[in-house]
C-alpha cells in the first residue's frame, strides 16, 4: 500500500501536473493548496487523474462556513479536506467525515508558539492535544493529523502521509517509531 502524500502545494499547476506524471504509480496521492488558489477547486478533478488528493487549507471559521467548504471539496472529489480541531467543528449529520483530517496543532509551532497562542501552561499541551484529538474522534473525522514533529503519539490507524497523518480506527493511542 503506498503511504505517500506528496506535498505539493508551494507548487504552481504547471509544475505539479509534471510532477504528477513522473510521480503517478509512486505515491498514495497530493497535498494541494497553491494550485486551488491559482486555477480553483476544478483543478482537484485534474490531480485526480495521477492519484488521490488532500487540500490541506486547515479550514477555522463558523460551523456554516466550514461545511460549505467541505461540501464544495468533497463535491471536487478531494480525498481528504484538513480543518482545525481548535475551531471545535462538528460535522453536520449528512456530512462526508471521512474526507475531514483534524490538525490538532500546527507541526511548526513549538512550545513558546503554543502556549502564547493558546494560554496553556506548557506542562498542559499535551493534555489539551489530546482533547483535540478526542474531539475529532468523537465526531468521526476520518483523520487525525500527528500532534508534534517529536511527539509520536497517535490513535492507532494507518499512515498516510509522512507519519503525520493518519486513519483512525480505533480511539485507543499508542506509542510509534518515527520511521514507520
């Protein structure tokens, strides 16, 4: 199975449609962003063509707004749509959860980012990542991004991207190697 999302989203169209024909049969599919904002949410069914694809715009907005734009990528046929779990969103009934991945906190935030941004104590990020994380398997997002570049705990699923996102199934956490 290949576990690969290439990121491409400081790419323009051009140059990730040719990188996406040299890259097709490798990977798993890619990460987009810059290319939505050049040619729009109809360039997710070109991408389509070469392999699955993730937006990553790590939606935070008003629960209506949020679904809207879900709905619009799901309807683009993304694969997989990244929201915060900060904006505490919680999907509407007919929504499709499996396409929403909840980034608990940005991966380049360190402690200091963290806890001037949110107001924690630093002995509390972890407890208040995990709430994040409960958040978003109770309201069954189908992915759960990792929570820090040196914190390997995640709810047990498959990767799919760079051990940094992963398919939850279970909401049972454990400990994993950074070279899975």
């Amino acid at each position: 199975m290949k576990r690969i999302i290439l990121p491409l989203d400081n790419k323009t169209c051009e140059e990730s449609l040719k990188i996406m024909e040299l890259t097709k049969d490798l990977v798993w599919g890619y990460k987009l962003r810059r290319q939505i904002l050049e040619e729009g949410l109809p360039f997710v069914l070109h991408a389509k063509e070469y392999g699955k694809v993730m937006l990553d715009f790590k939606l935070f907005d008003i629960p209506s707004a949020m679904s809207e734009s879900i709905d619009l990528h799901s309807y683009f046929q993304a694969d997989i749509t990244t929201v915060h779990c900060t904006a505490m969103y919680k999907p509407e009934k007919n929504m499709k959860n499996e396409i929403i991945a909840g980034v608990t906190i940005l991966t380049s935030m360190d402690d200091n980012d963290f806890t001037r941004s949110y107001n924690f104590q630093k002995s509390l990020i972890s407890v208040k990542v995990f709430d994040f994380t409960d958040f978003a398997v109770e309201n069954n997002y189908g992915y759960i991004e990792k929570i820090t570049k040196k914190d390997n705990i995640v709810y047990k699923g498959g990767l799919v991207s760079n051990n940094n996102c992963i398919k939850k199934e279970n909401n049972i956490s454990f400990n994993v190697e950074e070279n899975i």
